[in-house]
C-alpha cells in the first residue's frame, strides 16, 4: 500500500489530516480550555493532548502547547509494554504547536507521549495512537454504507460487518459495501479474533451509528488494535437490577464490584485478556421513572469495572413508556448500542441476542404499563443470525450464544431422578436449527435468578446464571438477612469462563466466597423453620405457606447439598466412618433461603412477593446418615476435575450466616 504525505490543517482548535473526508478522527474532549500547565523548568505550557491520534506512516503529528522547541525529543511509550518506545525529534514549532513526525514502525495503540530537553523529561499525557490506512473508497450504486476495517494502516480481510440485516465481510483491502436501510441504525462489525477495539469507557465501540436517511451513503471506518486474546476469560454478570433502592448501589460497589475486579485483576496477572459479559437486566424499567434511575445511570457502575464490558439487553432494559418492541429499545440503542451483534475473542465466536419481545400492554407517554413480553427471537433477528453463522465456514469452532431469557425450563426430575427438560422460549427450536451445524455451542441466559445447565442436544449446553443481585438486593439489604443469596439458595455471584484456544472450562463464582466454594451442605436434623426463630413478630400459621418441608422437625439423620454450578458429568462421593453413602438428587426448596426471604417479609407484614420467593431446584442432593453426630466428608468434583470438599462435623447449626 502506498502512504502519501499530507498537510496538516486546523479544524475548530485541533489539528488534523487533511484530504480525509468522511473519516471521524476520535479527538474527542478536546477543547481549546483542555489543556494543562505542567510543573517543570522547561517553560512548557497550555499542552493539549487528545484522546486519540489518527495518524498515517510517513506523516507528522501536531499538538498545541507554548513553550516548545526545534530539537526536543519526543518519545511515545507503549502503555501495554514499557520496552516499546520510538523517539522523534521535533521538527518545527510555532508559538502555539510543535510537529513532529509519525515514528517509524509505531502500531496502533495507547501511548504514554513524553518530551525530553537536555537532561529534563516531562510527561505531556497518554492518548490512543491510531494508525490508519488508506480510507478512499468510490461510491457503489446501491450500497448505501461503506468502509474500510484496518489495524496498523493496513486493511484487514474476512471481518464480518452487519447494519442488523444485511451481513457481508470485508475484501482483501479490508473494504466493504453494504445496501442498507439504515433500519436499525447501526453498522456493526463482528471484531475478529485477536484483535480490539477502542472502549467509550469499558463499553467496546464495535459499531458505528448512521443517520436516518437510506437515500444517504456513508462512510464508516472501523480501526482494529491487535492483540492476542487466544487466552481469554469473560465474567458473565446476569440481573444486576440497578434501581437506587434497597441499598442497592452500595451492596454493589461494597460487594460485587470489588469481588468482580478482583478477579479480572488475578486472571489478567496470569496473562489472560479479560472481559465482562452482562446476560441483561443491569437495570429495571419499573424504577426508571419512580426512581429517576434508567440506562444512563448503569453507565458509571459498568465503568467501574477493571475490563471491557459487552452488554445485553434484558426485559428490564426497555422503555415502560412504549407498547412496542420496536420503540422500547430506542433507549438502549441511543445509551449503549445495538440489542443484537457477534464478536470474536481467539478462537471463539460470540453472538449477543435480544430474545425479549416487549409487549407493555398499557404502556404510552408517562404511563408505565404493564411490562409483559414474549420470550422469543423475533424473526428479522433469526434471519440475521442465520447470515452471522454462515460467515463462519469452520463449523468446529466453538459458538457462544448470550441472550437473556432462558432457552429451557428450570428442570424437573422423573421417578428415577433423571432431569427432564422442556424448552421454554416461543422459538427456541428455530434457534436450535440455526445452530446445529456447528459441533460445540453453548448458550448462556439469566433472567431468573438461579443456576442451572441443560444438555438436550448433543452439541449444545444451556447454562443459566444466578443473579449479581441475588433476590432483587432484599437479603443484603439493610436490616435483612445480610447474606446475598438467590432463590436457589446459590449465593449472588456471576459465570467465570477461561477460554484457552478452543478449550473452554466454566464455573460459578460466589461474591464474597473464594471461587472453590461450590457448595453448602445442611445437617437437616438442625432445621425446624418457626416464627419464634426467624420471624418473631409473626406466627407459624403466617409463615406456613413459605416453610415447605422445613416446617417440622428433621429426625432421620438426613444431610442436604447443594451444589449451584453442578452439571451432569460432576461427581459427589459422601463417606461416614470410611463408609460410602448413597447420593440421591432431588428437586426441592433451600431452606437459607427461606429464612433470608420469606421470613424476614413476613416478620415485616408484608407477604413475600410470587417472583421473589423460593425456587425448588434440581441442584440438590441428599444422604442419610447412620447417626445424628457422625462427621461426614463430602467431595464434589466437577467436569474439569477440580475437587471441593468439606468435612462436615455434626450436628452442624443453621443459621443465617452458615457456609
């Protein structure tokens, strides 16, 4: 590719390339009052440094400042590897700019920009350098959206790039042409492995956003920064429920954010590219208007995490004020971006649905209405992803669907304790059909509050996550239970899922525990849930529709596991005196949660709300003991051979703060 020098020229304060119509130049927050004084000798003030160069090989590079001159040194340092460094020398100054040019061999990425005089180093500031490529591209009759996707000036081939109807992939230059409607909005590409894109805080700018005009053609540019992300995790954060109640901002920044960043910060010390995934549900369409509390006000708690977050639109995320799918997303298209796209991380295709239809009846200006939907995949989004998929030529590499509402039913158990399951979204047969070419997918959901896995098809592996925000914020709240823990009795906590090239291994973190807690065993002989005990401004006959079998004393010697993460192939083994009990799985209720709930409600007066309360579970797992004050030692191994135990003395009491 051949790089021309050009002039530089000054647009409104800042300076950039000319002759590059049509490309956005990322000089975002930076004003003419955006500068700084630094405290140094060198006489060097009113400095400007932008958010972000955009740079060609072989051109020069003009920042604002007073004070420079011909001769300084200026060094850009790599902010991801200290040992890449390339320094230049100033080449011309002015009173208010210094230029100089573009090093040779610098690549795409953050830089830390320092000058040197003599014996004295100053740093200026850190920006994103972007080297472009060469972005002229002739109109086409009929496609309505182009652009070129490069990395390092040069263009890169094979990227899928979508407007959410029509798909197509870049050409050898990394062009691309598209004959758009403009409906959705957006042009989106599906970041290709191992390489990034820049964040507007940690949310990924993988799509570009279009005017309303499809008479109109545009150009929209896409600048990747490689990277090497083979060896990736993505934390999956499912119901966050942000609504600025029962102190629910303060369990999350007290709770969750600093058990999330402290493990994004352990796996990126191990090497590991990390990323956050939401499952939808960050916020709560009943609170936006009540509470003053929508999608704009997620924005700062998202941005406090230690990585990029990609986010997924819940039932709860769309506007209470439209009776229309359609008009209900408009929010989260305009706060944070398209409700359905697909990126790659290594070797690893991801696709992010939005499998709620929002229906509202009731719903019109200053009204909420009545917040139903369908769970299903309306039909323009099945036939997007269909083209999505067929972009992918290798059907063995791994596909991760995310969407928000489950693809099956929580499961039952037959007379034999065999799962038995049920699909539960409208159109999930249609969604199975789009998939069942490819040899490993797994589907990732949320939505209602527990953990469980289903493995109906061969190739494909539902995991449903509990709740960042447990039972809606109500057990940690204030004056409750102070335990944080969801309807199955699965503490609040998020998916951590390690990703080595096409290995994949998963598990359930609990926030507050360490990530080998994968279980909580009950001495059911201890637990005789009474008013006297958890609800003592109540009756028994207040809390008898909540107790389920934890109304009556436990006499047979019978222990209680549940294990939140367990999928078919883990293994428990519970041995007393050296000998070998029976495990039985069963379906029924958690008794903690019953008491961190239910009884707390009912001791307010208040009745426990339907969605809210106990959920029975198929994650539970019991034996019977030959007696009442034996020590039993419990093994749980999961489907990676990672063991947890626990060597149970009994009796062991039942409280509200047991593990």
């Amino acid at each position: 590719m051949t790089q021309t020098r050009r002039k530089f020229i000054k647009i409104g304060g800042l300076t950039t390339l000319a002759g590059l119509s049509g490309i956005g130049l990322g000089f975002s927050g930076c004003k003419d009052d955006d500068s700084f004084d630094p405290d140094n000798g060198l006489n060097i003030s009113k400095v400007i440094i932008p958010s972000s160069l955009d740079i060609l090989a072989g051109g020069e590079v003009t920042l604002h400042g007073k004070g420079f001159q011909a001769g300084d040194q200026i060094t850009l340092t790599s902010s991801a590897d200290e040992n890449t460094a390339y320094t230049v020398i100033v080449s011309s100054v002015t009173e208010d700019t210094m230029t100089f040019p573009v090093p040779e061999g610098v690549a795409t990425g953050n830089y830390k920009i320092t000058l040197t005089r003599e014996a004295t180093t100053l740093l200026l500031g850190s920006t994103l350098v972007n080297l472009m490529a060469d972005t002229d591209l002739p109109d086409i009759e009929g496609m309505t959206v182009k652009g070129v996707v490069y990395s390092n000036g040069e263009g890169i081939p094979g990227v899928t790039v979508s407007d959410g109807y029509e798909v197509t992939v870049t050409d050898d230059q990394g062009r691309y042409y598209l004959p758009s409607l403009k409906k959705t909005g957006f042009v989106f590409i599906s970041v290709p492995g191992n390489f990034e894109v820049v964040n507007n805080g940690n949310a990924p700018q993988f799509f570009k956003r279009l005017s309303s005009s499809a008479d109109t053609t545009e150009q929209k540019n896409f600048s990747l920064i490689e990277t090497n992300n083979e060896k990736h995790v993505v934390i999956t954060m499912a119901d966050w429920h942000l609504a600025n109640r029962n102190n629910d901002l303060d369990q999350y920044n007290d709770r969750i954010l600093p058990d999330v960043n402290t493990s994004i910060d352990k796996y990126a010390a191990e090497g590991n590219k990390v990323y956050v995934l939401t499952l939808g549900d960050m916020t709560w369409d009943l609170f936006w208007y009540d509470n003053n509390f929508g999608l704009s006000d997620y924005i700062p708690y998202m941005n406090k995490l230690n990585c990029p977050v990609f986010n997924l639109i819940g039932n709860h995320d769309n506007d209470p004020y439209h009776a229309n799918d359609w008009d209900a997303e408009n929010q989260y298209r305009t706060v944070i971006g398209p409700t359905y796209y697909s990126f790659n991380l290594g070797k690893i295709h991801y696709v992010v649905l939005d499998d709620v239809e929002y229906l509202n009846s009731g719903g019109g200006e200053g009204n909420v209405g009545q917040r139903n939907y369908n769970e299903k995949i309306v039909s323009d989004q099945l036939e997007w992803l269909k083209k999505d998929l067929a972009a992918i030529t290798d059907k063995s590499t791994p596909v991760v669907v995310a969407m928000h509402t489950p693809l099956y039913k929580r499961p039952s158990l037959d007379a034999g304790g065999n799962q038995v399951n049920q699909l539960d979204l409208m159109n999930g047969s249609e969604l199975i059909d789009c998939l069942k070419d490819f040899s490993t997918v797994h589907v990732l959901s949320g939505h209602v509050h527990v953990n469980y896995t289903v493995e109906e098809e061969p190739s494909i592996m539902e995991h449903n996550t509990a709740a960042v925000c447990a039972t809606w914020w109500w057990t940690g709240r204030s004056g409750y239970a102070g335990n944080h823990i969801c309807k199955d009795g699965s503490p609040g906590g998020y998916g951590i899922w390690k990703m080595n090239g096409s290995d994949m291994q998963w598990s359930y973190k609990s926030a507050g525990y360490p990530e080998d807690y994968q279980f909580r065993a009950y001495d059911l002989n201890e637990i005789h849930i009474t008013a006297a005990d958890f609800a003592p401004n109540a009756t028994d006959a207040d809390l008898a529709p909540y107790v389920g079998p934890y109304g009556t004393p436990g006499s047979k010697n019978e222990v209680l596991i549940n294990i939140w993460g367990y999928d078919s192939q883990w293994d428990i083994e519970v041995t007393e005196n050296g000998n070998k009990l029976d495990v039985t799985r069963l379906k029924t209720l958690d008794p903690l949660h019953i008491v961190s709930y239910e009884a707390f409600r009912v001791n307010d007066g208040k009745t426990p709300t339907s969605a809210f309360k106990t959920t029975e579970t198929t994650h539970m797992f019991k034996v019977t003991a030959a007696s009442a004050d034996s020590t039993l030692n419990i093994k749980v191994t999961d489907r990676f051979g990672n063991v947890n135990t626990e060597s149970m003395e009994r009796p062991k009491a039942f409280s509200l703060n047991m593990s």
